[in-house]
C-alpha cells in the first residue's frame, strides 16, 4: 500500500497547499483533514487550538500517514513544535517556508504578514523572519473577517472587495515591498488582495514553498514515491460534505489533477 501524506488544516485553506503539493508532486496520495465544522481556528485560544489539531492528527495517524503537512498557520504557530516532538515521521508547517520566500523577494527589508488573530498574536512571523536576517522590519495585521468570507465561498466581486480593501486600508501608506498571506485561506483571496495593495507590493503565498520543501523532506528521508499511487486521495471535512466538495473542485480547477482519483469522505473527530 502506497503510503500518504497527510495534510491538516482548520477548514478549506489548506486546500491550496493540497493543490500546490498534487502539482509539484503528482506521484503522490495525500489524506486532507479539514476541520470546517469549527473554524475558524484564529480566535481560538492556544490550548483549543492544540486539542483540535491533535485530534486531527490521530486521526490521520490512523491511516499510516508517512509525513504530516500543517497547512493551517495558526495550528502551525501553537502546535508545530509539539508535534515535531511527539511524532517519529517529517512534520513541516507554513510558516518557515513563508518567511524564506518574503527574505528572498523583499528588497527593502519592509515586510508586511496578515494572519488570522492567533497567528498574528503568536508573533510566529515575526520570529521566523527575524531568525534568518535579523534587520528585516515587520508590519503584522490579524484580518478576522477574511476566513469566514473564504469559507462561505466568497472569493471575489463586490463583498470581497469591500471587506479586503477596508481590512488592508493601514498598508495603503506603508513602506512595506512584501505582504505574507499568513493564512492558507488567504490565497484565494489573492487576486482581491493584489488588485487593493496594487503591484508595487508583493504578495507571498507559502503553498509553493511548502511543497517544494515537502519534496525535500521526503527525499532525504527515501519516502519520495517513484512511481504513481495506486491509490485514490482521501479528502476528509467535519463539517458540511457537499461545500466542502464543491469548494475543492473550485480550487483544484486544473486539468492535471483527475477528479476521479479524489474521494471525500466526513468524519467525526
């Protein structure tokens, strides 16, 4: 049997580092736990959030998953170290990989990270950023409004357009050249986030850098699958089945991702 990654996110987010990890790595199963029935996670408090990133994770654990993707920033920020502690098999999150991309892009050491209120409050960001180059001065901002909008399908037109332009005003007269879209629900929103800062900004998502770093954990552990899973990809939610069906296939709207090979599946934690 074809072992999976397993990938964990509070609700439909995480679903752009599934998209991202079935493109760069299109050998391998992934196993999706998304917790939609209790997002958003942001103004939860650490221990909550812990708890209910725990019981995602034995959950999958349950399916002898051979490396665990955090795609949730928040969950990342309070659960992370814990589970690289407990676990015996690669467990990565969103946050490092973030912060390597905005170091790399920024030109004037001026970065801006929006986030969910406890990831923001962490200063999760702040501390990986400064870790790799100390001078690098950040702007956070908890944006509370932008998951709720994302999880009910709203990812453009009017409504969205209001809530993001209203939500980013402060980084209308910034200095910042880089914003980290410290949220993985963020990035569907990143067309509205873009078109409100304009192109003088840059704006990171860390889907791409996760996978390409899952592609190297993996390697360097000999779990790279060579050849194509036999196996379909299990896609899991705690909430609403048919929303979150319908919003993975609006997010993997691509030709290169089969959607026979998807099942989706609910599940009580």
């Amino acid at each position: 049997m074809d072992r999976a990654i397993g990938v964990i996110d509070s609700g439909v987010g995480g679903l752009t580092v599934a998209n991202e990890l079935l493109r760069q790595l299109p050998n391998e199963r992934l196993i999706y736990v998304g917790d939609t029935l209790r997002c958003p996670y942001g103004p939860r408090n650490a221990q909550e959030v812990l708890t209910f990133t725990w019981e995602m994770v034995e959950f999958l654990l349950t399916k002898n998953i051979k490396m665990l993707v955090v795609a949730c920033n928040t969950a990342t920020a309070f659960a992370l170290e814990s589970l690289q502690e407990k676990l015996t098999i690669p467990v990565i999150g969103v946050i490092q990989p973030g912060a390597r991309a905005a170091i790399n892009v920024t030109k004037n050491n001026q970065v801006g990270v929006i986030g969910t209120e406890g990831t923001i409050n962490s200063q999760a960001y702040v501390q990986a950023l400064k870790q790799i180059k100390e001078e690098i001065q950040v702007q956070s901002l908890a944006c509370p409004l932008f998951v709720p909008m994302v999880e009910r399908g709203i990812l453009n037109g009017e409504e969205a357009e209001e809530i993001v332009a209203s939500t980013l005003q402060v980084f209308k007269t910034t200095q910042i050249d880089t914003l980290i879209l410290g949220c993985t629900h963020y990035p569907l929103i990143k067309d509205t986030i873009q078109s409100t800062l304009g192109n003088k900004i840059h704006v990171i998502s860390s889907s791409e850098e996760t996978a390409r770093e899952t592609s190297l954990i993996l390697e360097m552990n000999g779990l790279l699958q060579i050849e194509p899973a036999t196996y379909k990809h299990e896609f899991y939610t705690t909430g609403d089945i048919d929303h979150f069906q319908k919003m993975t296939e609006r997010i993997f709207n691509r030709t290169w991702i089969d959607r026979d090979l998807i099942r989706f599946w609910h599940v009580k934690l």
